[in-house]
C-alpha cells in the first residue's frame, strides 16, 4: 500500500500545500502477491488500483500528477468540512466535461463511488450550485458511512468510525495488501478530525501507519472547547495507547509551526514520527 499525502494543509491551503488530500495506491504487483498469498479476495482484479481519502481545497491539482482522474476507484470523505472535500466540485467537472473522456462526449457515466457522511450527496450538489431537481447522480455514485461497517473497494476494505469533532466525522481505517511486505496485510489508520476519543484509539489499534491530525497546539489552544481537534501530543498519545508502528502528523494550518507539534508527539510516543510533507510519498 503506498501513502501518498497530496495536501496535508489543516483547515485551509497553506503557501506550500493543498489542503487535506491524500491517495492511496495499491500496484498491480502487490495485488498479485495479496492473492497469492490470501490477503486479497481472489475475485479481485490484478491491476493498478487508486482510491483518495479526502479531497480538500487544492487538493485536485497534485492528484494529477500521479493519476489520470479517470482512473480513481473511488473517494473516501472522512467528513464535510471545506478543507476534506471542496474539490469534489473540480473533480466532478472534469469527470463530466473532459473534451474527450467526460460523461458528457463519453456518454458512458463514470459513477465513481463517494464515500461519505449522510448527507454527502446533498453537500456535494449544494457545493457546486446545483439547480434543484438536478444531481450529480451520472458522475458520483454517492454512498453513506456506517459505523464499523467495513467497505471493500478493490484490495483495500475501508473502515469507518465516528470521531469527535462539530459535525458528522469518521476516522477511516484501511486494511490492504502491503508493498514493503510483498503478500503480507497492512493498515493505514486516519483520524480524519477530531479531537482524542475512544474511537479514534480503535481506528488506529496496531496500525502499520497512523495518519493524524494535529492541528492543535498545547497552550496556545487549551481555551477552546472540547471535540474538535488534536493537538501533537494528544496524536502521541492516540499513537502510544494504539502501539502503532509510525505516526505521522498531518492537518497543520498555516499558522502552526511544525516542530512544535512533532515535540509535543515525540514527548508522547517513542516510536518512529515525522510530519507529513506536500506531495510526499509513504509505504507500508
Ligand atoms: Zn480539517
Ligand atoms: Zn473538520
């Protein structure tokens, strides 16, 4: 499974990064060997698979860079806050006006399947300005999370979990076929946002990986009221009760400076951390 952290922005794009977007790929080759070796359903096909977890402000542009957007399998919302999903509405445009390869000189409809919140599809339409009567049923084919109701989109089954955060939230866990491990299984576990809860403790119990959020500082945050974000030592502390393998920390908006956020994980977690970099690329 390859981790790639298009955007690790928190709640807005930062100067150097999109806002939250990640991609996680698994090769035709590591595919193979999860059949071979029975981590992956033998149904499935042996092929370069791409599903994006999150598609945040900006996100859209470094996407490209790795895969055709007409190739995606699937997106993954962990919530419906701006900086999560925004570009859904550029996605949706290029799916349906692509001179060449968009629904609408196609004729064949892509239904990529949106992984969201209850009312993703209703946000998605609004979003984008929608006329009512109208959807965007051709292009997405959206679908709603249910706590603990793993979804399988190829070799990889995600895992929603309600966090604690404003507004609907999930904590997502992705169980696949890992690349540095040929035939062996890997999670990747994703806080999504959220402030420290049980759940997201479970999401990230023994992960290989965890993604997390940490867009909050000690101190200069205490004030602010409970459930909405992380800070570095409560994702070290999510990281140590789960005995996760690494952490990296992601979500950190323009005004936080990073090496006091991995501090505050560090003085929490021992094992291996670092901080997610734009466009930057993990295996596992
Ligand atoms: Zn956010
Ligand atoms: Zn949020």
């Amino acid at each position: 499974m390859i981790l790639r952290t298009l955007g690790v922005a928190g709640s807005a794009p930062r100067p150097d990064s999109p806002a939250s977007t990640y991609l996680v790929q698994v090769p035709a080759d590591a595919v193979a060997a999860g059949i071979a070796s029975g981590v992956v359903p033998p149904d499935v096909a042996v092929r370069d698979w791409n599903v994006v977890v999150d598609l945040g402000s900006g996100g859209l542009g470094y996407l490209q860079r790795h895969v055709s957007l007409h190739a995606l399998d699937a997106v993954a919302l962990s919530h419906l806050h701006p900086d999560h999903c925004a570009d859904l509405s550029g996605l949706y445009v290029h799916l349906k006006y692509h001179p060449e390869l968009g629904y609408a000189s196609t004729g064949v409809p892509p239904h990529l399947p949106v992984y969201g919140p209850a009312d993703v599809a209703e946000r998605a339409g609004a979003m984008y300005g929608l006329h009512p009567g109208e959807s965007m049923h051709e292009i997405y084919d959206f679908r709603t999370w249910t706590d603990g109701a793993g979804v399988r989109i190829g070799p990889l089954v995600i895992t929603p979990r309600p966090v604690f955060h404003p507004v609907e939230a999930y904590g997502l866990r992705v169980d696949g076929p890992s690349t540095l491990r040929p035939g062996a299984a890997a999670v990747l576990a994703y806080t999504g946002d959220t402030d420290y809860c049980d759940t997201v403790v479970e999401v990230a119990r023994d992960a290989d990986l965890l993604l997390a959020e940490a867009a909050f500082v000690q101190g200069r945050d205490d004030a602010v009221e409970a459930g909405i974000h992380l800070t570095g030592a409560r994702a070290g502390r999510v990281a140590r009760e789960a005995h996760v393998s690494r952490l990296v920390l992601t979500h950190l908006p323009s005004w936080t400076d990073p090496a006091v956020v991995l501090a505050e994980a560090r003085a929490e977690y021992a094992g291996p951390s670092c901080l997610a970099t734009p466009d930057g690329c993990k295996e596992l």
